[in-house]
C-alpha cells in the first residue's frame, strides 16, 4: 500500500429532516433512521460494516454505540467523536482514514443532535469553556479598535470577523443579506430543511438584529437531527457492483488552529480563516494541483455558512476567489445558480438548520447525491461532461470552533458505469431530494442477521 493509503469511496448516504429543537426525538432513534437509509442506498447491512465512528456533541458517553446497538451486537470497533462544529466530517474522516489506511473494507460514519432552543450554550458550568480563550481574543480585539460588539458569544465571533473583512476591503452587511437570502431561497427545494420561507434580502436585513451585523436570518439555527454516511474501498465497490453509485474521496484533510489564531490582530483568524485556508491548500496538493490551483474544477461546495459573516469570509479562504474579491463574488453572483459555483445548494446551515454532530456528514450526503446527479431541484448544472466521464469536484468545508476544519474534495469515478440497481431502487424513492420516514421492513433489511435484537426491540421507528 502506498504510504499515502488507497483510494476511498462514499457508497452510501442517508439523512433524517433537520427539524426545530422539541425534544420529541431520541438520538439514537435519528441515528437508526440515517444509518438505515445509509444501508439501503449502499445495498449492504450492518454485517459488513467493520468499524465505525459516531459524532455528537451534547450526548453522554457511548451514544454512539447506543445508536448502532440498535441494528446489531457486532463487537466492531465504536469510536464517539466530538469536534464542535465540526464533528460529523471528523466522524467521517476517522472511518475514511479507517478504510484509507487498510484496517477495514468498510467503514460507517454516523452523526446525530438533540439541542435545546436558543443560543449555543456549554453542558458543563461548572469549569471554563475550552473556547474561552477565542472570547478574550475577541474582546481584547474590539478594544483594541474593531468597535464594540454584542450579541451572543459564537455570532459575535463571526460578526467581527465580517466587520474586519468590510474595514479591509469593503463590502457591507447588504452583502451578508445577499448570502443569507440566496441559502433560504436554495431551501426551498430541499424537504429535509427546518426552513423553507425563502427570505428576500430586505426580509433578511429587516430581521431582528442578533449583533451588530447579523441578524437573526443569517444565522443557523440550533437543530435536532442525524446524517450518516458509509465508506469503502475500491475492491469493495466493485465487489458489490457499485460503480454506478460510488463518488471517491479524492482528498481530505482535517487541520487546527496556528497561532494566527491568538496572534494576530485579526478577527478574521479567530473564526479560522487561516486554519481553512491551511487545510484547502493541503487538500487540493493532495489531489495533485499545484499551488493555489484546482478551484476552477470545482463546481457545487456545501460551506460551513453557520452565520452569513462566515461564508463571506471562507471564500477565499477556500481559493474561490481573491481574499480582497470577496463581497464582489457576491454581487456577481459566483455563489449560485447561473454563477461560477453552487455554494450550499441545500440551504446550508441558515436555512437547511445545524445539528453539530449531523452537520458535516449532512453536507457530505448533498454532495455525493450531487455528483450522482440524483439531486432533482438542488441539481447544480454543469457538472458533467460527456467528454469527461468524471465531471467537476463537490468540494466539503466544514469548521468548529476551538478548533477545527475537515475540507474533502469529492468527485465521481472514472470508473462510473451508468445504470443498474441503486440506491433509489432499494430505498424505493429518490431520498437525495425527497424525505421519508424509516419502516421496521427497512431496518429488517439492513440489521445484522448474525446478532441480537434485544436493543432494537426498544427502538422507536
């Protein structure tokens, strides 16, 4: 095996509704519903799943297991994974790394969260968050001559990172309602989204403030909700006859802050412009491009948009554009249908909602159905070419506060072959753009035919 590992394919992918906060759904029940819909799409069960890795941020130790018990007691190796924001392309890229690096054929990434309404908040009162420090970075900024801010700590953060970018090179929060208003308008053709109003940018602006340049419709929301996503090897797709659904991981890479980030005089590096720019660079050399280059084969990017302020700032991080071109991206359009890339296509964070542990292996599931062209009214045109079997790149960034970001680069194989039975087929719909329920018949078809059933016979479907 070559020192960089083997190729790696996302066979399958599911998605429950990211719905409002109501604690009237359990994780692990969200957790069965994604990763039974995972099963049926990559047409395997949980037998053939070696190992797994389950991310989640406000949920007591072994949730993960608790989640996965339900579809069988296989004995494999359960990580529990939490990276803020972060943490559902964390989950994934420990079970990519997994299959990568030879210690399974197959691997599961499951990500799922029960929040509580309102403002991000810690489970643990009684010591120091561990972002505490980015807080007095932040403070000790707008002394120092940002301006001062309000609102509560993580949209602050975010806010001053876009009042520094609109200080540097112009741009204002009229450009932050043109991001906002793009995502929940993009919403509107995902049923698995928490809103689907379809804000306009004057709707968007007349919203109640949350600080001084965000308000409440472009921020994300908090969530309940679960998304799941399987990896494999080359030798397994084509084991299993799934050239016709597999999309390769054709990079990854996972990176934390530097000390730009408590360094610097800069908001923007407090919200990890560097730490992203960082890891895009790493992950386009690691897909062969040369410095700076690769962007332009890049054509639909789920962006980690947990405040409008963070999507205008991460484009040029990412290299979609110049970092002083930033809010000129937004007013030709280049972050949407008819512009040089599909950026959330889903409605991302602000509209589609943000369930931590789901958010990033949710993104990953839009993408992969992207360039399986299953997506039907969130399809991003464009992304194939007859001359070229392998089409365009989805590009992935995902990013959690503390910190740390996942950037994949995803693209369909050269060995894609068009048609046979597949994930729809056993699903019996299209789930990359229609949202069902799960039945006990599907969890039949994917648990574990070898293990007990105790556990499931308290699952509620």
């Amino acid at each position: 095996m070559s020192p960089k590992g083997r190729r790696t394919f996302l066979i399958g992918g599911g998605c429950t509704a990211f719905i409002k906060p109501r604690a009237t759904r359990q994780t692990e029940d969200m957790g069965l519903e994604a990763a039974t819909k995972a099963l049926l799409d990559a047409g395997i069960t949980y037998d053939d799943i070696e190992t797994a890795a389950v991310g989640f941020c406000y949920g007591d130790s072994t949730s993960g297991q608790r989640a996965l018990y339900n579809l069988g007691l296989t004995g494999i190796p359960i990580t529990n994974v939490n990276n803020n924001c972060s943490t559902g392309s964390t989950a994934l890229f420990v079970a990519n790394n997994a299959v990568k690096y030879g210690q399974a054929e197959c691997a599961l990434a499951l990500g799922f969260e029960r929040m509580k309404p309102g403002s991000l908040g810690t489970n643990w009162p009684d010591r120091e968050s561990p972002t505490k420090l980015l807080g007095v970075r932040t403070e000790e900024l707008e002394r120092a001559g940002l301006g001062e801010n309000h609102g509560p700590g993580a949209p602050r953060m975010f806010a001053n990172g876009a009042a520094e970018y609109f200080k540097k090179y112009g741009g204002d929060v009229n450009h932050l309602a043109q991001i906002a208003s793009k995502n929940h308008k993009h919403s509107l053709n995902n049923p698995y989204s928490q809103f689907r109003d379809g804000w306009s940018v004057e709707q968007v602006l007349k919203a109640p403030k949350i600080t001084n340049e965000l308000t409440k419709f472009m921020c994300s929301p908090t969530s309940d909700g679960a998304a799941c996503c399987i990896v494999a090897s080359e030798d397994f797709v084509h084991a299993r006859g799934l050239e016709n659904q597999a999309i390769e991981i054709v990079a990854q890479g996972l990176e934390t802050d530097d000390p730009a980030a408590f360094e610097s005089d800069s908001a923007m590096e407090v919200v990890g412009y560097s730490m992203t720019k960082n890891c895009a660079n790493k992950v386009f050399a690691q897909a062969g491009f040369g410095p700076g280059k690769g962007r332009d084969e890049v054509g639909v990017v789920e962006l980690h948009d947990c405040f409008a302020a963070n999507e205008l700032i991460m484009y040029p991080a990412l290299g979609l554009c110049n970092e002083e071109e930033a809010h000129k991206f937004v007013e030709r359009g280049d972050m949407t249908y008819g512009g040089k890339y599909v950026v959330n296509p889903s409605g991302g964070l602000e509209a589609k909602g943000h369930p931590l542990g789901a958010t990033g292996l949710g993104m990953h599931f839009y993408i992969m159905m992207q360039l399986r062209s299953w997506a039907g009214p969130m399809q991003a045109p464009g992304l194939f070419d007859v001359q070229d079997k392998r089409g365009k790149y989805g590009l992935v960034h995902n990013v959690g506060l503390g910190g740390a970001v996942v950037v994949s680069l995803l693209r369909r194989p050269e060995f894609y072959k068009e048609g046979g039975k597949d994930g729809r087929d056993r699903l019996g719909y299209n789930h990359a753009h229609e949202c069902r329920p799960i039945t006990m018949q599907d969890v039949n078809k994917v648990k574990s035919k070898k293990n007990s059933n105790y556990v499931l016979a308290h699952a509620k479907l």
